[in-house]
C-alpha cells in the first residue's frame, strides 16, 4: 500500500469537505490521532479503519487507495489491483478502477475459516450492495439480522445499515461484493460543500 499516496488522497477529500480533523473523527469513529497519522503516511490502516474513514467521506475505499482513470476501458492487471490484507488473514482485493464522479466498488474478499470481518458503518441512504459467494460459508448481518449464504448464494440489500461478515465454516470463503456508494446530500450541506 501506499501510505504517502493514500494521506495525500484522504488529506484531499477531508479537506474537499471542509472537515477538520476533529470532525471526520466524530463522523467516522476514527480517533483524531490515526487519521492524522494516516494522513501523514506514518501508519497503514486496518481495513476497517480505512472503511470506516471512506464512509464518513462518503467515497469508497478503492478512492483512498488510487487515482481516478477517465480512459473508456480500462484493464485492472492482478498485480496492479489494490489489496489489503488484515492482521486476521482476511484479504479484500479491489477489483475496479476508479473513475470520476463515481462511487463503485467491486471487490473479492478472501476469509480463512472461522475468522469474523467485522462490522462496518452503514453507507448514506440510496447505497446498494451485493454479494455473491463463490465458495465457503459467510454470515452477513445487517442491523443485527444474520443472513447465512452458501457457495453460489448472493444477496442484495440497501448500504444504509451497519452490515458484518463472518466465516463461519471450516473452510475459505471467497466472495464478492458490488457496491454504489451515494453521497450523503444533508450530511454534504451540512460540512458546507
């Protein structure tokens, strides 16, 4: 990952929105001194640092962790795509590209068996995310309800809810996620942008 490229870009879009570091702290649950540390390229986020941060921005991860590509087609060779892996063994792999006034994600996430994702905050109302399991056993919870896939399951529901995932088999779970964040209009006229 990297960091210096990423402090750039989060120090870009709080500032974009007029937050101060106080600010997106209380938005995004993120204590002040991380995401300064963040912004400074001298600490990687977790993944649900980094996740809880972008939902506060009201961007997606992926916008964190790269420039915009304006090219009509655009190949993401496996090398060249973002990956992030937790301290749990889990691994998110951004599998699209970012493009200019979109906010879209498509992502392949690797959990070993038994190990719990966590719970990320819930997206401005209008988001919408899907999921499809490949292989192996996840547990998605939303607002609290858990909803069990199995291999060649998917799933739909609004972003606006906390949602968690947990792999609660005794195998890898591979599964992707598609999802459209939109912006947050009042939270956006509030912060003065």
């Amino acid at each position: 990952m990297d960091l210096d490229g990423l402090g750039l870009r989060l120090r870009s879009q709080r500032q974009r929105r007029r937050l101060s570091l106080d600010a997106l702290a209380t938005i995004s649950g993120v204590s002040r001194s991380t995401i300064s540390d963040i912004e400074r390229g001298a600490k990687s986020p977790t993944v649900l640092v980094l996740a809880r941060v972008a939902t506060a921005l009201g961007v997606t991860v992926s916008r964190l962790l790269g420039e915009d590509q304006p090219e009509r087609v655009i190949t993401l060779r496996h090398d060249d795509q973002p990956v992030i892996t937790d301290a749990d063994g889990w691994q998110r792999r951004i599998l699209s590209p970012n493009l200019p006034g979109v906010e879209f994600e498509f992502i392949r996430t690797t959990v070993p068996a038994g190990v719990v994702v966590g719970t990320f905050a819930a997206h401005a109302p209008g988001s919408r995310e899907y999921v499809a399991v490949e292989v192996g056993h996840l547990t998605v919870t939303l607002n609290g309800v858990p909803h069990t896939l199995d291999a060649g399951d998917a799933l739909y529901y609004a972003g606006d809810c906390t949602h968690a995932f947990a792999n609660p088999g005794d195998i890898e779970c591979v599964y992707y996620t598609a999802m459209h964040v939109t912006i947050d209009h009042h939270r956006s006229a509030l912060e003065g942008t």
